[in-house]
C-alpha cells in the first residue's frame, strides 16, 4: 500500500499588492501638450524620474524647465531610449505615425497607451473605432516587440495641471495581456495622491474605455465639471 501527499496550493495574490516602481524611468510622449504635461508633472511631483518627448527637442526642453522637479526634454526617440516606460499622449491623428516611427526604440519597453480616438461635431464630442478596434490595439499592432498596456484616458488635464491641487479624486482603469506590466502601471497611477490603478481587462476591451471620454465631455459640459471615474466595490 502506498500513500501520497498533495502539495499545499499557494494562496491566491492579493491584487492591491503592487511592485515598487519608484525607481522607474517615465517618458511621456506628448509631453508638451495639455495631458502629457500634466502626467508628466503629477508624477515627477510624486518622486518619479520623468522625460518630457517631443518632435522638437527645444520644445521639450522647454516644457520640462517650465514645469522643475527635475523633468527633462528630450526629442522622441531619444525619450523613448531613455525610458523604462514610456506613456503615449500624442494627439490621435499623429497616433500610428508616432509609434511607427519609434518602433526600435520602443522595444522592450512598457509602452501605455491613454490615446482617445474622438471626433467633434455641432453635437458634441462622439468615438472613432480605429480599424485595429482601438488605439490601444493599433499601438500593439504597431510595436510588435514592445509590452502595450493601456492607462490614463479618464484623467482632466486640466486639475493634472494645476498646482493648487493636491489630491486627484479618480480611478486610473489599467488594461493588457501580462498581469505584471498592468501591475506597473497601476503602481504607476497610485504614486499619484488620490488615484488608483485599477485592472480592467485586456486590450480587446480598451475601445470602450477610450470611448467614454466622450461622455465624460459631455459631463463636463452640462455641469462645468472636470469629472473622473470611481470603480465601487473593490
């Protein structure tokens, strides 16, 4: 007669038991427009080491002096070289350019895409659904050998800009296929007093988080808000 013993299972990980990203290198493409810059400001004002990309590296100088705590400026590629994870913040219509033109540079690295593709009529502000079925989805189909997530579309550029505000009272929904580069950028959104980086599927779902944005300016205009998203319950 012989007898057998099962391993004990390991306890399954505590979600909110995120890694330590303090001292990540962040590029934020963009980084001198209205959401860039203000992403670039809340998290070098939290202790992160940030890079301010721009097609014109005097731009980005710039920028990153106006804004101190030790931003830099740099041209795109050389920001995205530099980076461990870069954010994408261009404007939709120089979206695939963008990423197909830093392909090489952007292998390898955490690539996190808050891109929302929208058009505007008398009506309002209403989605685009890209051919690939998101920007997030484009950017993956783009850069093959980067790790695209997708974070940040929720964000008012203009509280992230303002320094009279301490706290952002917002959810930061943090979409992709590997659990460990989503855990990074929730950590990522977290360093930032009153966000939370909150898992929110994988890229196939990011449309409709982008799409939104489209009714969050609608929010905004009705009530002369600058409305963000709280998740319940978790």
């Amino acid at each position: 007669m012989t007898s057998s013993t099962t391993a004990p299972q390991a306890a399954p990980k505590d979600p909110w038991d995120l890694p330590d990203v303090s001292g990540l290198v962040v590029g934020v493409l963009g980084g001198t427009g209205d959401q860039g810059r203000g992403l670039a400001y809340r998290l070098a004002k939290a202790g992160q080491k940030v890079i301010i990309g721009s097609r014109a590296a005097d731009r980005a100088q710039a920028a990153a002096a106006e804004l101190g705590l030790g931003v830099e400026g740099a041209d795109n590629a050389e920001c995205a070289r530099r980076s461990d994870v870069v954010i994408v913040a261009v404007p939709w219509d120089g979206h695939a350019q963008t990423l197909e033109s830093l392909r090489g540079e952007l292998a390898g690295k955490i690539v996190v895409d808050c891109v929302n593709p929208l058009g505007f009529d008398k009506k309002g502000a209403y989605a685009l659904k890209p051919e690939e079925g998101s920007a997030a989805e484009q950017a993956a189909a783009l850069l093959p050998d980067s790790r695209v997530t997708a974070a940040f579309h929720h964000l008012s550029a203009v509280l992230l800009q303002d320094a009279s505000i301490d706290e952002i009272d917002t959810d930061v929904m943090v979409l992709g296929e590997v659990r460990a580069d989503v855990e990074i950028v929730q950590a990522l959104a977290g360093r930032i007093p009153g966000m939370r980086g909150v898992f929110a599927g994988r890229l196939r779902n990011a449309h409709q988080v982008e799409s939104l944005v489209a009714n969050l300016i609608s929010v905004n205009r009705r009530y002369k808000a600058h409305a963000g998203l709280r998740v319940t319950d978790v």
